[in-house]
C-alpha cells in the first residue's frame, strides 16, 4: 500500500469476479446485473449511465446515487477513513468512482450545484486523473477510431 504527500494510504478494494462475469455476459442487461449484485457500485453506475444516456437524468441521479452509497459501503470495509486517495489504476476502484462521476454528471444536470462542488472535491481528493480518464473512455465510446 502507498501513500500520499499527506500520508493517507490509498484505498484499494477488493475485486468483484461474479460481478465481472455478469458484465460479460451479453445476455444480461445493467438492471439484471444489479438485481444480481444490489452491492456493486459498477453494476449501479453503469445502470446510471445507460439512464442518462438514454435521457432519462431523474433516473441516472437515483441509481447514481444508489451506487454512491454502495460505493461508500464498500470503501469504508475497505479501510476508507473518509478521505484519501482512491486510485483510478486500481480496477476494482472504477465502480465507486464511476458510480461517483455519474453522480456528479446528474447532479449538474439537475442544477444541483453544491453536490456538483463535493462530488468534485471527492474525486480530486480520490484521484486527480480519474474524471480525465472517464471521460476519454466515453469520447472513445462515441466516437471510436
């Protein structure tokens, strides 16, 4: 484990391998992922992102905010103390911090603009780089080379 400039240790979560399987699985839409694994912060964002970009924002927020708080479950069983880095690089990380982007994506769209404010600071404080790195994975989605 490292640390960062304040000495906080990084917050690596466990891996998630049924969660991963059912992803794979083509025959499984997000919604029958998070019926099967109601804890997955991923199953909840990725759930969030076929919402919103389906249009539907009230719905995004709701189970963007659904896998925030799974998100927050597991980082605190993780040994999460309420700040310190949550490393993007880590795989297993990107559910909670996808599930936080979607989030902070629905909130603005709603003009929630405090939420907008902490979930910013939350994913500097996470990670630096890691709305960069979800959003160069969508410009990728939408406009593959």
């Amino acid at each position: 484990m490292t640390s960062n400039l304040l000495g906080l240790p990084e917050t690596r979560l466990a891996e998630e391998p049924d969660v991963l399987a059912s992803l794979a699985n083509t025959e499984m839409e997000h919604s029958d992922v998070v019926i099967a694994h109601p804890t997955s912060s991923l199953a909840w964002a990725l759930l969030a992102d076929d919402a919103f970009a389906a249009g539907k924002t009230l719905e995004s927020y709701a189970f963007a905010r659904v896998g925030y708080h799974r998100g927050l479950d597991a980082l605190r069983k993780g040994g999460w103390k309420g700040q310190g880095p949550v490393p993007w690089s880590h795989e297993p990380n990107r559910g909670v911090l996808r599930a936080l982007y979607a989030l902070r994506r629905a909130a603005d769209a709603i003009g929630e603009e405090g939420e907008v404010e902490r979930l910013d600071a939350f994913l500097l404080d996470a990670d630096p780089t890691v709305v960069r790195a979800i959003e160069a994975e969508e410009d990728a989605k939408r406009f593959p080379e």
